[in-house]
C-alpha cells in the first residue's frame, strides 16, 4: 500500500509518525510550501496522479489539500483537523479543471479544544459540501487541539486502516 502524506504548514511528518505509517505501507511525504505555492493542489495532482497512491492522510493545511485531491483521484482520506473552511492568508487555488471522481471514504479527525481551526467550522463546512457517493465518518476528540499527539494519531490512523 501507498500512503500519500501531506503535512500542514510550515510542518513535516515526524520520524515517528512515519514509523507508524509505515506500519501500514509505504509512506510518500512530499515537502510543501503553501506560502510560495498557490497552485500546490494541481501540483500535487500533477505528480501523483499516475502514481500507484492508495491513500491520502492530511493535516491542517494538508488536510485541504488531501481533501480536495482525494475527491479528484477517488481515493480514501484520513484528515486530522483540516482547514476546510479557512485558511488564514495563505492562498491556496482550488483548481476548476481537476477531474471528480469523489473519494469512497474519508475519516475527519477534529479536536474539540482546536483554536486554529475551530471543529465547528468543519463541520459547517462538510454539512453544505458532501456528495452522496461518499462516507464520512466524522470524529472529535474532546482532549484534542490542533497538533496531534502521538497517541492519538496513532489510535485514528489504526481506526482508519
């Protein structure tokens, strides 16, 4: 398996949350500059959509983009605390000519205590955004902010696999 990791911004995958991917195959974690790279999603695309990807797992600032290219290549997401609604003053270009083949599932991981991107918003967001040919499954952590401790992303990813 495949596993297409998108961090957030101005972040990277850790050593140890690779080590826990890795559990489940083999992890793609490309480096991104959100700031610089206003067409990062067709980027994205560009790349990886002729490749042998199986799932996309995204935070914050990755976890819009993991969504959107999900919907685009139909393929499964894991998304901790995505910034779906908002993205502060970081443009990020939605692009019009990507391909909609809607991803079959996607899990959302959103933390209750998150002050980046509040979970409410989320949730706004996806009750006028699904589509009816995918699953959501839809999880807030009470004790969660906006980083991911290790336990849990390592109890979500888990669940998701």
């Amino acid at each position: 398996m495949n596993i297409l990791f998108l961090h957030g911004l101005e972040s990277k995958l850790s050593d140890t949350k690779r080590a826990i991917l890795e559990t489940y195959g083999t992890v793609i974690a490309p480096d991104i500059n959100y700031k610089s790279d206003h067409n990062a999603i067709q980027n994205l695309y560009n790349v990886y959509h002729n490749q042998d990807i199986n799932v996309i797992i995204g935070s914050s600032m990755g976890g819009f983009a993991a969504y959107h290219l999900a919907n685009s290549l139909g393929l499964c997401a894991l998304l901790y605390n995505p910034a779906l609604p908002y993205r502060s003053d970081i443009e990020q270009i939605i692009p019009t000519t990507l391909p909609i083949k809607n991803s079959p599932f996607m899990r959302f991981v959103l933390g209750a205590q998150d002050e980046v991107i509040k979970a409410k918003d989320n949730l706004n967001f996806l009750a006028q955004n699904t589509n009816p040919t995918t699953d959501y499954h839809i999880s807030i952590r009470r004790e969660l902010a906006h980083q991911i401790p290790i336990e849990i992303f390592e109890q979500e990813t888990k669940t998701f696999f």
